[in-house]
C-alpha cells in the first residue's frame, strides 16, 4: 500500500491482511469494522497521540514531536473516514487532521482479541533440560562472520533457548571480540572489556580460583544484571573444569507448576548480593526470579557466593528457606542442566539473566585452563536482530 505523503513512516513494516470495512463514532472512541468483523475502539487521545503527520512526528528520526497535554481537553472528533488507499482519516475539532494505516492500527489494536493475538504472537522462550545437550544450537564462528542470516539465526537462538555454541573461533587472545564486533558493543564492568578466566593467586572472583562454581548468573550484584555472556576457549588441559549450564526459566516453570508456594516466595522475597574487595563495593537486592507485566518469567538473579543474608521479618524465614532450599537442589537437578567439556576454538554465547553457568573444579597442577569473556547486554542483542531482520525481509 502506498504512503500518504503527508504520513511519515516507521522504520518498521506493519503489515495485515486485513482491511477496514467500517468507522462509527460512538462518545470518546472511533470503532473500526474490520474485514474479518472484528471491532476495535480507538480512544480520542489514544489516536491522537499517534498522529504521524509530518507536524507531529519528526521525519529525520521518527520520533515524536507533540505532546498530548497540549490537545485541548475537550478534543473531540469532527470527522472520521476511510480514505480510498484505506487509511483511517481523523479530522478533529480544533482542526487537525490525522491518517492511520490499516497494518499499523491492527498492530497497537486495543481490543481484547488482537491484544491476545499479540501476546500469543510474542517470541517465546524455548527451555530445556538434560534433555537439550544434543539439540544445542551450535553456529560456526566464519558462517557468522561472513553470512548476516546466519548472524540474525545465531542471535535468534540466543534470545529462545538462552544457550548457543559457537565453533572454530580462531585460538587466540581477543578472539571473541570478532563475532562480538558483529552485533554491537561491549558491557564493560569493573572487571573489564574482556575478561581472563584462570586460576590466579590474589583472585577478586570465586571464577578466578580452580574451586567448584555453583551454578549462578554473573553480577546479581549489580542493578541490571548484564545480558549476554560469551566465554571464549583458549586452554583446557587441566582434568575437570566440565560446563554446567541450567535454564533458569525452566526451574522457575516447574516451581510455578508443582510448588506455587515456593514460586511466589522467590518472585517477591528481596534477596542480597554483594561484591567487594579493596577498589569496589555492589550491592543489589532483587527476587531471585522476576517477572514481567504479564507475569511471565522475565529473569532470574542467583549467585549464591554472592548472596548477602536475608532481610525478612522472621515469621517469613522459613517459608524464604523453604523455598531457596528448593530452588538450590533444583539446579543440581539432572532433570534441569546440561554438562559439557569446552575445546579451544569453543565459545559458550548465553544468556546471563536467564541461564545459570556452573564449572567443575579443577586440578590446576594437571594442565592448565584458560577462557576470556566479554558481556553484550540484552538491548544490542535485540537491536541488531530486528534490524537485520528488516533488511532481510523478515517479519518480527
């Protein structure tokens, strides 16, 4: 469908296979008919708010330029038609006109079927357990490089399973930083752009020692925890240092299933993490499993070496331990992780606010270990995926 000039454009393709058949006015709402007889009430300040006209949007940038505090208050509507091309056209009592295309009011509808529609339609984590290890998503590191479909179907895999694999990663110091440069920057923290992994004697991290790691995601002690992790393989002679990998949201979905009590517990319980040593101080308190407005499971925040004690009142206690004793043994819980030994050249790519990483403990006398890791947080994952999608032609 061709674009109104006076319209301006997302960046975005909103497309539908239906079109508006009919508009009435009824009070503080335009209800459009669709062709499939679905209505939908469009409020007065809801539409206007959206106007893209070229006065109320900004085309360099498509970002918005009105404010709907200075629609007068009593805003009513004047007009309301389709247009020939099929656009809803508003006209308003203090002047303003205003255009809508079908694809776009069908995307934001606020009816209670296509608001189903579009959660339905969200993608959805694919969890996993034991069961997964054969099924691991793996990429080679130079189809990465080299093939933008094989990096849009890469970072589609981290955001659904939360786990990948990437292969043949050139054995050298930064190396990760290559595949990394292929989706945007970096999340730098006190620990650095890139971080070594090995054993080493004035160790600030459990990490940096050859001791067993419990399964964790790694900064619980910071506001937001960083979202995906990459731990790149250079060495690994020493006998153990096996990876443990556990999905988080399938042990939040079994406790929500078979242990509901235990489930709201760690979704409202605050619990403590602090990391310090002789150059810094974070301290964060959070659930240990947060939710989002639909109540889905959104992220989990555990590192029990990191754990501060419990602020509760101590009627609470023992339902809190009750619960974290629960989710503890569930992560050891075969039923919920997958074990594997990295190669040089391997590179683990997950996400940290959902997957737990655990190592196995290490003879550091036996031959030596050593990975670097860098952070990319959820936002540029997401980000690059939706543009590459858009110049792929793919719908998301």
């Amino acid at each position: 469908m061709a674009t109104h000039p006076d319209t301006v454009t997302d960046w975005r393709v909103f497309a539908t296979d239906h079109h508006l058949t009919h508009v009435a006015l009824a009070g503080d709402a335009a209800v459009v008919t669709w062709s499939d007889h679905r209505t939908t009430p469009f409020q007065r300040f809801f539409l206007r708010d959206n106007c893209t006209c070229a006065t109320c949007y900004l085309p360099l940038t498509r970002e918005q330029l009105f404010e709907v505090t200075d629609a007068p208050a009593d805003l009513a509507f004047a007009s309301a038609q389709i247009a020939p091309e099929g656009d809803l056209v508003i006209g308003w009592s203090d002047g303003h006109v205003s255009r809508y295309a079908p694809g776009w009011l069908r995307s934001v509808a606020p009816d209670a079927a296509s608001r189903a529609e579009r959660h339905a339609a969200r993608p959805r984590p694919s969890i996993w357990g034991g069961d997964h290890g054969g099924a691991l998503p793996a990429f080679a590191c130079a189809a990465i490089m080299a093939d933008d479909r094989v990096l849009w179907q890469w970072l589609g895999a981290i955001s659904t399973t939360g786990l990948t694999l990437v292969t043949e990663v050139p054995v050298s110091n930064h190396a990760l930083l290559a595949p990394i440069a292929r989706i945007s920057h970096l999340r730098e923290t006190n620990f650095g752009r890139v971080f070594d992994v090995r054993s080493k004697p004035q160790a600030d991290s459990a990490a940096y020692t050859s001791v067993n790691l419990p399964p964790h995601t790694d900064l619980p002690t910071r506001e937001l925890q960083p979202g995906v992790q990459f731990l790149h393989c250079l060495v690994n002679d020493a006998v153990g240092g096996e990876s443990v990998f556990v999905d988080g949201f399938a042990i939040a979905e079994a406790l929500r299933a078979e242990h509901p009590a235990d489930f709201a517990t760690l979704t409202t319980t605050p619990m403590a993490f602090w990391n310090r040593d002789d150059r810094t101080d974070y301290r964060w308190s959070a659930p240990a499993i947060a939710l989002d407005a639909q109540g889905d499971v959104a992220e989990v925040r555990f590192a029990n070496f990191l754990r501060g004690p419990i602020d509760a009142p101590a009627a609470a206690m023992a339902a809190i331990y009750a619960a974290l004793r629960r989710f503890q043994a569930m992560t050891r819980n075969p039923r919920f992780f997958i074990e594997r030994r990295l190669a040089p050249g391997d590179m683990w790519a997950f996400d940290n606010r959902r997957v737990l990483h655990a190592r196995r403990e290490f003879d550091p006398a036996s031959g030596a270990r050593h990975l670097q890791g860098a952070y990319v947080d959820r936002d540029e994952i997401l980000s690059r995926w939706r543009v590459l999608a858009r110049e792929l032609g793919e719908t998301v």
